[in-house]
C-alpha cells in the first residue's frame, strides 16, 4: 500500500518531466565589425552638413560607430527634432540609425516603438535601407513575442529577398530550438547541383555577375547560393549532433527514483550522484534507527527529511538533464549560427 501511495505521488512528476528547454543564444556586433560596413545613404551635402540638425547628426554617427549607443541616440533624437519636414528622405534616414541604434542595444521594444510611429512604417523598397529594416524588424517583433507581425516581415522579405527570409526562418528555428523544423527548413531551393552548373557557366563567362533581387549581400547570387548550400550542411548536423548525445530528463528522474544518485551519474554528474545517495542512505538510517528505538518525533522528523531530499532529486535530476540539454545545444549551435552569419544580426549589409 505504501508502494502504492508513491507511484501515485510521482505520476504527476513523471508527467511533467518533458524535455523543455530554453537555450541562450545571442551574439553582439563589435564596432570593428560595423567599421567595415558602409551607409546605405548617400553622403551628405555642403549645406545639409552646415545645419544644425546635419551637425548633430554626424556626432551621432561618430557615436554610434564606436557603440556609444546612449549618445548616439542623444544626437539623432536631436537632429530629428531640428530637421525641417521638408527633408523627407534625410528625416527617415534620421529614424532609421534611432532604430537601428536601439537594436543593436537590444532595446527591442523601443527599436519597434520607433518605427510604428515615424515615417519608417511608410517605406517600401525603394527605401536605401530596406533590407536591413526588414531583418531588424524581424527580429525585433520575434524578441517582444509579436509573432503575427514578425510573420508580415517574413513575408516581405521572402517577396524582395527570399534567400534572406530563408536564412532568417532557419535561424529562428534554431534559436528556439526547434528541432524538427531545423531539418525542414534546412532544404534550400537551391540544390547542389545547380550551384555547380551556375558556377561552370560563371567559370565560362557565360553568366553575368549581378546582385539581383533575390541576392542580398554584396556579392554575387552564385557564392550567395553556394552558402546557402553549405549552412545547409552545417546546420543539418545541429539537430542530428543533439539529438545522438542529448539526455531524457524523463530516464534522468526514473533512475533517481528507482536508486537516488543515478539520475545524476547518469548525467555526468559523479559528485552530486554521491553525495545524493550518501545523504538519501543516512536519512534511512536515521528512520529506521528513531522508530526502532520508538523516538516516534524523531522518526517523524527524519521522514520529512528523506520525502524532501527524495523527491527534492527527483526534480532536480530533470532540471539538471535540461541544463545539459541546453548547454549541449548552445555549443553545438552557436558557433554554426556565427560562422554562417545566421544570427540576424549578420545578416545586415550595412551599418552607420
């Protein structure tokens, strides 16, 4: 009966030992890297760079070049305020590095609070800096969990620049980890094959390099293509690499229930394993020494004790199997997510 009353207690754990996890993935932009990426706008002239509001706005630049993002943002707020409404084209590019600057501040509501009331949620592509809005919109939208409107600048871009919409759905899919759609997604258009036949026409001289409107980076469609090609390769392994060495919280808590300590070798976690059968056998031994001596309080005591610590690592040999699960994928993503520009970050083409 007491047997019974056990497995009855730990249905419920067992049912809610599901193999969620939330990993950390994240990557910061470093000044070098912005230095070596041009403006998407054209310079200014003589007697824009004379006004007030041209002045502030080359400070902000010098500023936001070196991510002294606080007062970069200062200074384009200020020429924001001092431009005449006449200067369309400059007033937009103004809102833009605000946004642009709150993003890589990781502001991400304040990024899509600047865009929903300026005159940035009026462009289309003939806008200098389309493709970046877009992408910093994106995620911006997927970071405050709007996801409707993160799916409408999906869409947009796969209309203007479907090879970017592509990296982008992928590296959602791996930032949250969702496995099954990592290896769907990870099916480009582009097959090898046809990468090869571009490349041998190219080596002919029978095609013309050009960035068109499916190729966003400035270099040609084919090496774009060719990636495209290889981070599908790369980030195949993410889920199979995962999924061969990832551990089940569920087995994690079984073993622990059945022998405490196990759940934990069973992670790796020799230490902790010890150390939890060590204080599991001692509290046993208390029981059993207080209630044949009939010290019934002390018994009583020493029972809450193990119930705590008993099931107390149950749940912790779970939490402990996502922490292993989470790091594993954080190491076997991020350094993918890099080297293939897949953060949204490095899909920008431009910078201050």
């Amino acid at each position: 009966m007491f047997m019974l009353h056990i497995l009855i207690f730990l249905i419920p754990i067992f049912l809610l030992a599901r193999g969620d996890f939330k990993p950390k993935l994240d990557y910061t932009l470093q000044d070098r890297y912005l230095l070596h990426k041009k403006s998407p706008f054209s310079e200014f002239n003589e007697v824009e760079k004379a006004t007030l509001w041209g002045k502030e706005y080359y400070i902000g630049t010098h500023f936001a070049k070196s991510l002294d993002l606080y007062q970069a943002i200062t200074s384009f707020k200020r020429a924001n305020i001092l431009i005449p409404d006449e200067f369309l084209e400059r007033k937009r590019q103004i809102e833009y590095q605000i946004l642009f600057a709150y993003y890589l501040g990781k502001k991400y509501q304040d990024a899509v609070d600047v865009f929903e009331s300026s005159l940035l949620s009026g462009v289309d592509g003939s806008f200098s800096a389309y493709h970046d809005l877009l992408v910093i919109l994106f995620e911006s939208y997927t970071k405050v969990e709007e996801r409707d409107k993160a799916k409408v600048v999906l869409r947009l871009l796969d209309k203007s620049y479907p090879m970017t919409a592509k990296k982008l759905e992928l590296s959602e899919a791996i930032l949250t980890a969702r496995i099954d759609d990592i290896r769907t997604l990870s099916d480009f258009a582009a097959t090898e094959e046809e990468v090869k036949t571009l490349i041998a026409k190219q080596n002919e001289g029978s095609v013309q390099l050009a960035v068109d409107q499916g190729s966003v980076l400035p270099e040609d469609k084919i090496t774009f293509l060719q990636d495209l090609i290889d981070c599908q390769k790369s980030t195949r392994k993410i889920a199979k690499e995962f999924l061969r060495h990832r551990k089940s919280p569920l087995l994690a808590q079984l073993l622990n229930a059945v022998i405490p300590g196990t759940g934990y070798l069973y992670l790796g976690q020799k230490q902790t394993a010890v150390t939890a059968l060590a204080v599991n056998s001692l509290f046993i031994a208390s029981m059993a020494y207080f209630f044949a001596k009939q010290n019934y309080p002390a018994g009583i005591i020493a029972t809450s004790f193990e119930i705590g610590w008993y099931f107390g690592g149950i749940l912790g040999a779970k939490e402990n199997a996502n922490i292993y699960n989470e790091k594993l994928y954080e190491d076997k993503a991020h350094y993918r997510l890099r080297d293939h520009r897949l953060y949204p970050a490095l899909v920008l083409c431009y910078g201050f």
